[in-house]
C-alpha cells in the first residue's frame, strides 16, 4: 500500500531506526516505523525523515494481525521539503508550532481507510502554510503575525468552528465594517455595542475599553477577510499584529479545552 504525508513528529529508535507520526492526506495520522531511518551507516546517507518533510511511503503488508497501530515502512521516498525555513530561527519555532497543534487536532487513522478525503482539509491547510513560509523566507518576505493569522483562520473554517463575522451574536443584527463590537471566544462570536455587558460604559472616557471595541471590531473584519482569501494570496491580509492571532490561539483553544502551557513550541512565538 502506498500512501504521502508529512512527518508531524519522530522518535529515535534503537540505534538507526525512527517512529514517525505522518500527516496522511486524508487528514488523518499513520504511526509508521521506518528501519534505518535515522541515516547514517557507512555510507553516511542522510535522514529523509524530517519533521516537515513530505515523503511517499510504500508500507510493509502485514503478516499477522497486530495489536499495535505501527506501520512497517518497505520502502520511502522525498515528495517535498522546505529548503529555507531552517535559516531562520522565528520561521523554524512557527513550523513547529504547526506540526504541534495539527498533531494535537488530528485523528489516528485506520489502516483500511487511509485513502477517505473525510478531514483532507487539514492536510491541505498544513501543506500550504509550509510551503508559503518558506517561499517567503526565500524571498525575505516573513511576517511571523501573517502566516500565523492566516494559519489558524484556515483552521478554524475547515473544521466547521468559525464564528459568524457577519451578525452579533444575540440580536443578529447584521454589522457593518465600520461598526464596533465585542469578540468572546466562549461564546463563540461577536456582539455590539447595544449586547455587550459593558455598554453603559462611555467609549470617549474608557481608552482601555475603546481600545478592546477596536481590536474586536479588527479582528472581525481580517476574519472576514481571511476566510475569502485563497492561502496564495495571504500576502493581501496586511497589518496583522500579535493580538489579533492570540485572539484566534484562545478561540481555538477554548474549543477544544486545550491549555497554552500544554503546548511546546507557543512560548517561542508569543515572547
């Protein structure tokens, strides 16, 4: 059986061989032991089994029927690999940080069904982000708070949990651009001014809450924006800063009841 992926995580084993966690195309991940992955040998061949490479993989058939869900690699080849992210260290940390929160967000495939397109989305919303961050390290061109908003925007409408950047989340009335708002990620949406429970405060004399109106109603608009944006053309969603992508980090979290100190590699992009 053949199958393509992306390595979200390894793990040395024994002397020269490596576990590998892949993300499959159908979205789902494939736990596959790779014998001599690690590299090496006399003849100093090196590791194609990269946390971040794609590879093409040919599996072993089974001979028994096994407890464990490993796959036994017959044969692997290179599909595709960034060339620039290693050179540089901001770029490198958020690579990482994708193949953390996919892995956290995907599902163990079964061996029979490795081929469905029922979670495809997130295969594609993953090879994308990669490939584009290190087309923009090659071109001098990274932005951190850009390909990170657009990454979890992405994320966020293919697994179906986007809020409604079009109505308020109590009356429903419909905003428009230029109207201020509220955003809470546990309730899941944006309200206005008329619904928020801080609207008998006066905008003109709390700067602190004028400021959240602003960044909500920001928030909302790049949203929008991202949503209708093909990921070629993320270099369009302009002026993007780190609260807005927090924003979006604490949505996703708290829809999956994930932690922030449960994560590795976050603390390398928010500080």
């Amino acid at each position: 059986m053949h199958i393509e992926g992306i390595v979200l995580h390894k793990t040395l084993y024994k002397e020269k061989d490596l576990i590998a966690h892949l993300l499959l195309r159908s979205g789902d991940t494939l736990t596959v032991y790779f014998y001599g992955g690690k590299g090496g040998g006399k003849k100093l061949k090196g590791s194609i089994v990269e946390m971040g490479f794609m590879l093409g993989v040919y599996l072993q058939k089974a001979t028994r029927k096994l407890e464990s869900q490993i796959q036994v690699a017959k044969e692997y080849e290179l599909k595709w690999h960034p060339k620039y992210i290693r050179e540089n260290y901001q770029a490198f940390c958020l690579a990482s940080f994708y193949l953390e929160l996919i892995a956290k967000i995907s599902s163990e495939a079964h061996i029979d069904d490795v081929h469905s397109i029922n979670n495809e989305g997130l295969f594609k919303v993953l090879s994308n982000a990669l490939f584009y961050l290190d087309e923009a390290v090659g071109k001098k061109s990274f932005d951190l708070h850009q390909h990170l908003f657009i990454f979890f925007a992405k994320i966020i409408i293919e697994l179906g949990i986007n809020p409604d950047t079009k109505n308020c989340l109590f009356c429903h009335k419909e905003f428009r651009p230029s109207d201020l708002c509220l955003f809470d990620y546990t309730e899941g949406g944006f309200s206005c001014m008329e619904c928020s429970s801080q609207k008998d405060e006066f905008l003109s004399e709390n700067k602190s809450l004028l400021y959240e109106h602003q960044s909500a109603q920001e928030l909302r608009q790049k949203l929008d924006q991202a949503y209708f944006t093909p990921y070629k053309e993320y270099e369009t969603i302009q002026n993007l800063t780190q609260g807005l992508t927090i924003a979006e980090f604490n949505y996703l979290n708290y829809q999956f009841g994930f932690k922030e100190a449960g994560y590795k590699t976050w603390k390398s992009l928010s500080h």
